[in-house]
C-alpha cells in the first residue's frame, strides 16, 4: 500500500444498505469538508427522471453495476488529490456488488478498482434496514453486503476504522478524531 504522502487525503465512508452513510457524509459536508455522493442513488435518480424504476434499472445486473462504477470512477477522476474529502462509498465498493451478484469486472474495471487509493476507510456499523425507492434490499443482502464491503477493502489492504452505532453527531466526531 502507498504512503499517506501517496495518497489523496480521501476518506471512505461506507457500509451495507442502511449503514447512515448519507447521513453522517451530509453532517460532514455541514462542517465544511469536501464530499462526495454516493453514485448509485444519483444513478437511480437519473433513470426516475427518464421514467425507469429503481426495479426496472436494476434488471440488467451488469449493465447497472457497470454504469455505478463508470460514475463513481468519473467522480473520483474529477477529486482535488490535495483536498481532504469524504467519499459516500468509492471505487472498491462496487466489487462487493460484483461478488454480491455473482458478475465478474471486466479487466478496466478490476484495474480501476485495484489502484484507487484512500487515506482511510470508515467502515459504519449497520443500523436497522430501511427500504426506500433506491435501497431494496432484505435483511439478508444487508448483511452480505456489509461483510463483503469489509472483505474488499480488508484484501486491498486499506486502514479500516469501524464506527459502531451512535448518534450520527457522535459517529461524525469518532471518525474525525480517527483522521490521522
């Protein structure tokens, strides 16, 4: 693994479905750090506005997978490699998709995968599952995908920070006082 003189000082934020990524990476932004969406509610988002479902997006496995990550890799392209950022999931995260559903990237894909580099990972303990529009996975995918998520990045090498279940102010502290 790179030094951290390498390294962007980029920050992961991630977890399974209904983990509070989006909740702790907004509270973040409100501190006035740099931050990231997460590139698979955007994608839906933009396929409701062409008036296809999440359900209907999500039929191609593949083809979803592989546009999540051609955003998310478009996304990090676009980073200040100098300004400290908190990413709502990155690049790796999508090979637990991958392995979660069984598909295979494609070599660009895997070598995109395999050389993003980030200061530290902050793997946010699950909360209770909430479905909505975007998120429909069971309780069962919930657990599969957090576990494999920690996997990935385990195997990657990177620094994970796990954050347990707190408030989302609270869990916005620990990971700031787990920066360095």
């Amino acid at each position: 693994m790179p030094t951290s003189l390498q390294t962007p000082p980029w920050y992961v934020i991630t977890g399974g479905p209904s983990a509070g990524k989006t909740t702790v990476i907004d509270l973040l932004s409100k501190h006035g750090y740099a931050t990231t969406i997460e590139e698979a509610r955007h994608y839906i988002n933009l396929e409701a506005h062409l008036g296809i479902t999440s359900t209907q997006a999500r039929l191609g496995a593949c083809a979803f997978q592989q546009n999540i990550l051609n955003l998310q890799i478009g996304l990090e392209a676009q980073l200040d490699r100098s300004q400290t950022t908190f990413l709502d999931r990155a690049i790796p995260d999508s090979l637990a998709y991958y392995n979660f559903l069984n598909l295979e990237p494609e070599a660009d894909e895997l070598a995109a995968i395999n050389s993003a580099r980030y200061r530290k990972v902050f793997l946010l303990e699950l909360l209770p599952l909430t479905p909505d529009y975007a998120r429909t996975e069971d309780r069962d995918a919930q657990l599969a995908l957090h576990a494999l998520i920690f996997e990935v990045y385990r195997a990657r090498k990177d620094e994970i920070v796990l954050v347990p279940v707190m408030s989302p102010a609270e869990r916005v502290d620990f990971i700031l006082h787990h920066l360095k």
